[in-house]
C-alpha cells in the first residue's frame, strides 16, 4: 500500500523562549531524550532536566508561563515527567522529579503543592478517568505516580478540592498589595498531604512502564469489605509483564508492617547515638518528610521470556486492554481483565503507540444537521509510530470491548 500524507496545522509553538530547551537544532524535539512533552487542548508543556514551558498556541501572545522548580543540587534532582490535570475549568501541570517529589503548579507557573511520594525516581504519571466501583459506572479521575517498583494512586476528588482551595486563596488575595510569597517549604506545610494509596510491585524485578488498568473482584475466601482492590501492570528487564491485585488495606501489607516499625526504631537509635558521640550544639536541620507506608500487592501473573525487555506500555481510554512494546521489536496487545496476550505483532522497533477513537459511522452523522453521535458511531483505533520505518501506521477496531474478536477485521494503512 502507498504511503499516504494526511497532515493539518493546528498552530504553532515557535517562540524565543524555546531556545533554552533546545530549538533551533535539528530534530531537538524527537531527538532529545531528556525532553518531555505534555498535550491539552490549546497548550504544550515542554520540559528538560531544569524547566518548563507552557505555550498556547491559541493565544497570539503564546508564552503562558516558564517554571524553574527548587530542585537540590545536591541529590543532582531534575524533571522526570510531566502531565496535564483538568477538573472541569480548572487547569494545572503535575511534575514528578527524580528524587519522588510530586509537583503541581498552576498555569502562571506559581508552586501550588509538593509532596514526597517515595524516595526514588518518578517515571511517568497517568491521569485516566476510572469506574468508581464495580457496580456503578460513574467515573473519578484518578491520578498514578509510577516509580521503578512502586506505584501510588491519587483520587482525583482529592486534587481537584487542593486546586479549588488554591484558586480560592488566589483570588481573595488578587487585590492585596503585598501578596505574600511563600517558598516550597511554607507551602508543604501550608496544606495537609494529598491522601494516596502507595504499592511495593518489585517482586519481579523494578519496572520501566507501569499502569492502573482498573478496578477488579475481591481475591476468593476474602471476607467482603468497602475496601476496594485495583489491577496493576507492569513492565520491565526481568519480567516483561507482570499484574498485580492492589488492595486498599495498609494494615494487611507485610512489608508496610515491617518498615513502619523497624524504620522509626533505627532512625531513632541512630539519632541518640550520634548525640552521645559527638553532642552537636548545631540548631538540628529540617528533616526530610517520610513515605508512608505500603499497602498490599499480590502477585496475580508474570511472563519472562528472556531476553526480551519491556519498554513501553499505553492504555486505552477504557483501561480493558493495553499495548506493549519490547526490545525484540514486537507490539502485544494485552487484555488487563483476563490477563491475556490477544495480538502479537512484529517488526516495530523503538515504537510508540497510542489509542484513539475515530468516528465511523459518518453517514449518520452528516444525514442531519442535529444527529449527535453515539457511542456505536465511533471505534477504537491504534495508531503505533515506527521511527525505524519512517511512517504512522492505523489499526481499526470496532469497539474497546469487542477488540479482540473485530481485529481480524481490521485496516491498516500508512
């Protein structure tokens, strides 16, 4: 089939103040694997180890905001990753560094919450809208953090009442004189912790992708609760997929058992020995906020067929089925409820993927000028970018749920 070009200009991001990320030089936005992009609606954020910049290309003046975040220079800490949070009107970018620090700052750049998740460096952070329990199918937001074995998840209530507070204090202090400014350390004190389940997932080895794929049945023999468990996937060198059940329960977690009560005791003889030994008359420094601790993770599955490495893994919007990339140059398309390789396809070496919905049923939709499309009018597509082969290649389906069976059926086109 003959390569075909479909391209349409949505705006342009070229500014001055692109030069610092490293425009100019060819191919700096592909090329560059310390640079991080995130997409909205009209906005980009573009991100290096250091700083931020947020463009809209819907606005003639295009620059909204650049962002310098406190990083230690001791612990050499940088930007790992970046991601857009939308609650209705309100608008704001989460950074994830690589000592655990959880960052959320507003669209003129202004620091709104820091908070530790867990020592260790943050890999990427997903926000997807999730079922609230198994029997209703009203969706929340949610928001995961996914580190190398850990994985913590966010309510999106819970961030979307911090923005609310925030844009509240914002605007009752516009037409104070002296606003006040306060530093990264006044404001972690200022609010409360954001409330996050977190996971130890490193049985198998430290990931290098992982994903919250939804919410899942209780284990069998379990006495029933409201705690509610999560499936997890993940990805990495010794394991190239692994799931796991994801329980609420802090309590029930062995390793969190352990750590909350061996970690406290040793800091604490540590810290009473180094006073009896060198009695330092020093003002005592600002100790370092402390994790919580883990809650319970089961290991349900894994596949190891080395030398094969996970590398890359995206969800469709439902969260039922997922994408992986390997290093042997293979796409699998994996379904996170029964934990099942359905399609295997080779050849796609450094690929990215990602799913979409296209409307298919378009007779429909230009038949009347007040038909709105349904659900059935649109299907699930996969769009996978081979850099290697130079082209965007288009896999059509017909729905999240009857992907598997509808492949067989599928177009591909270049």
């Amino acid at each position: 089939m003959s390569k075909r070009t479909h391209t349409t200009e949505v705006g342009s991001i070229a500014c001055t103040d692109l030069s610092d990320l490293g425009a100019g030089k060819e191919g700096w936005l592909v090329n560059d694997p310390n640079l991080l992009c995130a997409l909205d609606m009209h906005t980009i954020a573009l991100a290096n180890r250091y700083q931020t910049v947020i463009i809209n290309w819907a606005d003639p003046e295009g620059l909204v905001a650049k962002i310098r975040p406190e990083l230690s220079p001791i612990a050499s800490e940088y930007i790992t990753a970046i991601e857009w949070l939308v609650f209705e009107e309100m608008r704001a970018l989460a950074v994830g560094t690589s000592r655990g620090y959880f960052l959320v700052y507003d669209l003129k750049g202004d620091l709104v919450h820091r908070q530790l998740i867990h020592p260790g460096r943050i890999l990427k952070l997903r926000v997807r809208g999730s079922r609230r329990d198994l029997t209703q199918d009203t969706a929340e937001e949610e928001v995961c953090v996914v580190m190398p074995g850990v994985l913590a998840r966010f309510d999106g209530s819970e961030i979307q009442k911090m923005l609310q507070r925030w844009f509240q204090d914002s605007n009752s202090n516009f037409w104070d004189q002296k606003p006040k400014q306060r530093d990264s350390e006044d404001l972690e004190n200022s609010y409360e912790r954001l409330p996050h389940q977190l996971w130890n997932v490193s049985k198998y080895g430290p990931c290098a992708d992982a994903a919250i794929t939804g919410l899942m049945p209780p284990p069998l023999m379990e006495v029933q609760s409201s705690q509610r468990y999560f499936c997890a996937v993940t990805i990495g060198e010794d394991s190239v997929i692994s799931a796991f059940r994801l329980s609420e329960d802090r309590s029930r977690s062995l390793v969190g058992a352990i750590l909350s009560k061996v970690v406290p005791a040793t800091f604490s003889t540590i810290s009473s020995l180094s006073k009896m030994i060198w009695r330092s008359e020093q003002s005592p420094k600002k100790s370092e906020p402390k994790p919580q601790s883990f809650a319970r993770a089961s290991p349900l599955t894994c596949l190891k067929d080395h030398p094969r490495k996970g590398e890359r893994l995206t969800l469709s919007p439902s969260g039922s089925l997922a994408a992986i990339t390997d290093s042997l140059g293979r796409i699998l398309l994996l379904d996170t409820q029964a934990l099942v390789v359905v399609r295997l396809w080779k050849g796609y070496r450094d690929a990215s993927c990602v799913f979409m919905e296209m409307l298919v049923n378009k007779d429909a939709a230009t038949s009347s000028a007040y038909y709105a499309p349904v659900k059935s009018d649109y299907c699930l597509c996969l769009a996978i970018h081979a850099p290697r082969k130079g082209i965007i290649e288009h896999l059509a389906g017909m729905a999240d749920e009857n992907w598997t069976t509808s492949l067989n059926y599928s177009v591909r086109q270049r």
